[in-house]
C-alpha cells in the first residue's frame, strides 16, 4: 500500500506543478491585484478542484467523459472563458490608463482602494473557480489517474476518497506556496513594467491555451 501511495503522491506532484491555465490566471491576477488577487484565484481554483473530486468519486466525470456531445460543449466553453481571459489581459495591456484621481482626500482614497481590492479578489475568486471547472481535461486527469493505483483491501470507493483527498491537498500545499512565494515579491510586482509584462504575457498564453483546447480532442 504504501509504494501504491507514494507512486500516487509523485504522479499528483508533476501534475499540480507542471504549469498550466489555472497557474498562469494565477500569475495574472497577482501582478494586477497582488497577493490579495492571487489567494483568491488560488481558493477559486481549490474550491473548482474539491467539487471536481467529489464529482470523480461520485462517478459523475465518468459520465461526462463518456458522453461525447457533453465532453465537447464542456471543452469549447472552457476553450471560450480561457480565450476571454486572454483578450482582457491583452487589452489591460495595451491600454493606457490613468492612475491618479483627481486628488482625492486620504479617506476617500482609502476608500477607493479598499473597495478596488475586493472587487478584485472577487473577481479573481470567479475566474479560478470557473476555469477550473470548465476544463474537461481535469475531470478526465481524474479518471485516468485513480484506475492505475490499489490500495490492497481497500474498497474501491474508500480508495478513490483517499487518492481524491491527497490530491486536494497536495494542491493546497502547493498553492499555498505559491501565493507565499509571491507575497514575498509583491513589490516586484508592482512595477508598472513588470505588471505589464505578465499582463501581456499571460495574455497570450491564455489565449493559446484557449485555441489549443478549442480543437483539442
């Protein structure tokens, strides 16, 4: 058992760090909204991964990964929301924004600020949520990666809750140093040109990502 789970452990390992369309959103939303944006779209991404796994254990992926026309509109309107993602980014990029107000008083400033970071971390929150649900290939990851492990006497069900918890919180793990990592660089971060470079960049990788899932079998 224990060389079933350590082999389970290091296959979840490449798959969480290996980067992809949840850690580039991520990387987006730290740069525009700092740490702030970037645990938000973390815990989006996390909650998107919980329900995913109960959706495994439950048997519903396989359902879905079974029903070809289900499969296929799931994949395009990910394909869709990560495309748009990208198109914002881009456009954040190339446009020329304002940063001063119109000397406002430290209070209303304040208040400016403090009602801009929530709207962010909600908005980063929605969008790691849903990217993380609208890709197929997650649900699918799961029905490819529970099969070629046993737990000797565990029943099947008890084994795909346990694989299924390790994997949730492996990727708690790693989020979490993640979204460490980049609190401790946060005022790289705020660079203009460095917020513009990842802006531009994650842009472009979203995008591609979104083409590339599009016409993905």
């Amino acid at each position: 058992m224990t060389t079933q789970l350590m082999g389970f452990i290091a296959a979840s390992l490449v798959i969480i760090v290996v980067p992809g369309p949840d850690l580039v959103l991520l990387l987006r939303n730290a740069a525009t909204d700092g740490r702030r944006g970037a645990a938000a779209t973390a815990a989006g991404i996390m909650l998107g991964n919980g329900i995913l796994a109960a959706a495994a254990v439950a048997g519903l992926t396989a359902l879905l990964t079974g029903a070809q026309m289900l499969y296929t509109a799931l994949r395009i309107a990910g394909a869709v929301y990560l495309a748009y993602l990208g198109a914002r980014a881009l456009i954040d990029f190339v446009r020329h924004r304002k940063q001063h107000d119109d000397d406002p008083s430290p209070m209303n400033q304040a208040q400016l600020l403090t009602g801009h970071r929530k709207k962010g971390a909600d908005q980063a929150f929605r969008q790691g949520l849903v990217s993380n649900l609208l890709n197929p290939k997650v649900a699918a990851f799961y029905l490819s990666l529970f099969p070629q492990f046993e737990l000797p006497g565990v029943p099947t069900l008890t084994q795909h809750v346990i694989m299924a918890g390790l994997f949730w919180g492996l990727a708690l793990i790693w989020y979490i140093v993640v979204v460490t990592v980049l609190g401790h660089v946060q005022a790289l971060l705020r660079r203009r040109r460095v917020q513009r470079g990842i802006t531009g960049t994650s842009g472009v990788v979203l995008v591609s990502l979104g083409v590339a899932m599009a016409f993905r079998d």
